[in-house]
C-alpha cells in the first residue's frame, strides 16, 4: 500500500501556463523529445546546480575554519570574509 502511494506522488498532472518560446527554446537546448521531458530536464539541473552550490560553498566554509584555526594568512582581495 506505501509503495503505491508513493509512486502515486511521483508523478502528477499539472496545468501550467508557460511561455511556448521559451519552452521550445530550452527543448532544443535540453535535447527533449518532449515538452514533458523538457521540464523534467529543467527541473533536475536546477536541482543538481543547487546541490553542487551548496556543496561548494560547505567546502569554502571549511577552508576558511581551517585556515583561521591554523593561523594562515588568506589574502581577502575582495573584502567578503568576516574578521574576528
């Protein structure tokens, strides 16, 4: 019964009112085949490109931690890493 429910949630009709340019023009950027797979692409490289940001700066956070905590100097060229 869980497993039906779920399947149940993973996909869904939705009525979406969208701009058709801009949707054939990520089709062909994309490779779809379909207006379908078109979205469904979108969706998944917002999603990875949000995971790789996040991870990315989890390692900047550590980088920083682990040069005030050893003492090495960084260079903040732009002014952005906080003092103290």
């Amino acid at each position: 019964m869980q497993k039906a429910k779920q399947a149940e949630r993973k996909h869904r009709h939705k009525h979406l009112v969208l701009d058709q340019a801009k949707l054939e023009r990520a089709q062909k950027v994309l490779g779809a085949r379909t207006e379908t797979e078109t979205i469904d692409r979108a969706l998944e490289r917002v999603i990875n490109e949000d995971e790789k940001n996040r991870r990315a700066w989890a390692a900047h956070e550590r980088f920083v931690r682990e040069a005030i905590r050893d003492h090495v100097e960084i260079d903040d060229a732009l002014g952005r890493l906080k003092r103290g």
